[in-house]
C-alpha cells in the first residue's frame, strides 16, 4: 500500500489517518535514498523469456554514481546496497510471478 492509497482509503471510510500505520511516500526519504531509486529505475533490465526478471544492467552505473557525486567507498558500499535490495525484491516478485503463470498454465492443461 502506498501512501496516497492509504490516505484515499481513510477519506472513503470517514477515518482519520494514523501516522503510525501510513506507509511512507517518496518524500519521506532521504534524498541519497531517492537518488538510489532513480537510478535503479533508471537501469536497464535482464530478461529471459522462460525465467522472467534477472536483474539489472549495472553498465552505466559509474554515470549514475558521478552524476550524483557518490566518491567515497562509505556512500558507494550505500548505495549499491540499496540498489541490491530493490533488485532482490524486483526478482522474487518476478519469480513469484514465473510460478503462477507456470501453475496456471498446468491448471489449464489438466482440465481444472
């Protein structure tokens, strides 16, 4: 859930938002963090057709790193664990993804 679809959510009930269970929007990070999102937005993506979302393309990211001025080893070791934990996110949702379609598939093919 997002923020704004939590915020929609309790005008529709008559509720009044509670900061402690509202999910935190892009604006609530830091911006090294929002940096970090855009660049892994900004990636290129490995796909194979039978196994769906691999990773990122990590080619151009030196220009990422110049371009937001990331120099030092402590905000460089940063950022690139920020980009690995999207990544591992982005590929166990495409692996989830893989094993519906493929079960689906089975479902179909068995007359279920």
């Amino acid at each position: 859930m997002t923020k704004d679809r939590y915020l929609n959510m309790c005008e529709q009930l008559n509720q009044k938002p509670d900061p402690e269970k509202m999910p935190p929007g892009i604006e609530d990070f830091p911006d090294f963090v929002i940096e970090a999102m855009n660049t892994y937005n900004g990636l290129g993506d490995n796909v194979v057709p039978d196994l769906g979302f691999m990773g990122k393309d990590y080619t151009t990211l030196p220009h990422y790193l110049e371009i937001y001025g990331i120099s030092n080893v402590e905000d460089k070791e940063l950022f690139l664990e920020i980009l690995n934990y999207l990544e591992s996110r982005a590929i166990k949702l495409s692996q989830e993804q893989m094993k519906k379609e493929r079960d689906k598939l089975k479902r179909k093919s068995s007359g279920r």
